[in-house]
C-alpha cells in the first residue's frame, strides 16, 4: 500500500503539474493573443493616420497643381488676349498710315488745333510734310513748318517755347491705347 499511496500521490503530483502547465499555457497563449490583438489594433491606428497623412499631402498636391494650372491657363489667357489688343492697334496703325490725304490733312489739323500754340514749329514727318504744311495754312494762327524732317513714320514733332511733344501717328496711337484699351478688350472678350 505504500508503493500505491506514493504511485497515486506522484500521479496526482503530476496530474497538478500537468493542468497547472496546461494552465500556464492557456495563459500564455491569451495573453499572447491579447498583446497581438494590441499590436494589430495600434498597427491599423497607425496605418489610418498615415493614410489620412497620405491623403492630406495628395490633396496638397493636387491643390498646388490645380491652382498652378489655373494661373497658367489664366496667363496662357492673358497672353491671348494681350496678342489680339496688340494685333487690333497694330491694325489701326496700319489703317492709319493708309487715309487718304484728305483724311490726313484733317487729323493734323485737329491735332495742332489742341497741340499747338502761336509761333509754334513743326516737324513733319517725309511722307507727311504736303499734308502738315496744308493743315497749319488753314490754322486760325500762325506756325512755322521746319524744313528738318522728325524722325517719325507719320505725324509730326512740335517744337514750343521750352517743349517738344511728339505727334507722330505712333505717339497718337499709343496715347489712344493708353484711353481705350479697356473700352476695347470690354467689346473684344465680353
């Protein structure tokens, strides 16, 4: 019987050893379980910030490259626009050295009319000087026709006491743009 007492008390021994052992493990095992858990949980916290982060830099991104394309395409715009205004007072210019001389005398005369002063002298232009010279005849006062010729396509340059102003058809065009160009990019790109 004491071989038996002692074979039973070493299997129940044994049997404590092994649920305490199964136990052991069990708890290992869920707490390894919980600290996965724990691990994934943190891991997909910190995968979701960095794709709202991801996302945030991409809209940045985006936005930049939207407004840039923006500002392009409003300069790209503006160009166009520039081009055309350029193109309609080069036009002008042309058509303005194409008047008949009838036309041309008139213009002048209404240009040294508001321009020009008593005593005043006159440079014409070489392919204008029969048109000025007509233009200051029919004046209510008296200037002086230069026999120089100004340096200018068409028009002319006057000569006061103590000034020069340029009337070059240049200088009136560029004066006119100066007033109406924004009356005529309003009719041009309504």
């Amino acid at each position: 019987m004491g071989n038996e007492n002692a074979a039973n008390l070493i299997d129940r021994i044994l049997a404590d050893a092994k649920n305490a052992a199964d136990k052991a493990l069990a708890d290992a095992e869920a707490s390894c379980l919980s600290i996965r858990a724990s691990r994934d949980a943190e891991i997909e916290k910190r995968a979701e910030q960095f794709r709202k982060e991801r996302e945030q830099q991409i809209n940045v991104i985006k936005n930049g490259c939207r407004t840039r394309a923006e500002l392009d395409g409003r300069k790209d715009t503006l160009r166009a626009k520039r081009a055309l205004l350029d193109g309609v007072f080069a036009d002008a210019y042309a058509k303005m050295l194409t008047l008949s001389s009838d036309k041309r005398t008139a213009l002048f005369l209404s240009i040294l009319k508001k321009e020009a002063k008593a005593n005043d002298t006159v440079a014409p232009a070489k392919a204008d000087r029969d048109a000025i010279a007509k233009a200051i005849s029919d004046l209510p006062f008296s200037v002086k026709l230069s026999s120089q010729d100004a340096d200018a396509e068409a028009g002319f340059v006057l000569f006061g006491d103590g000034y020069e102003k340029d009337c070059s058809m240049k200088a009136i065009l560029r004066e006119l743009r100066d007033a109406e160009e924004t009356n005529v990019a309003k009719i041009l790109f309504r």
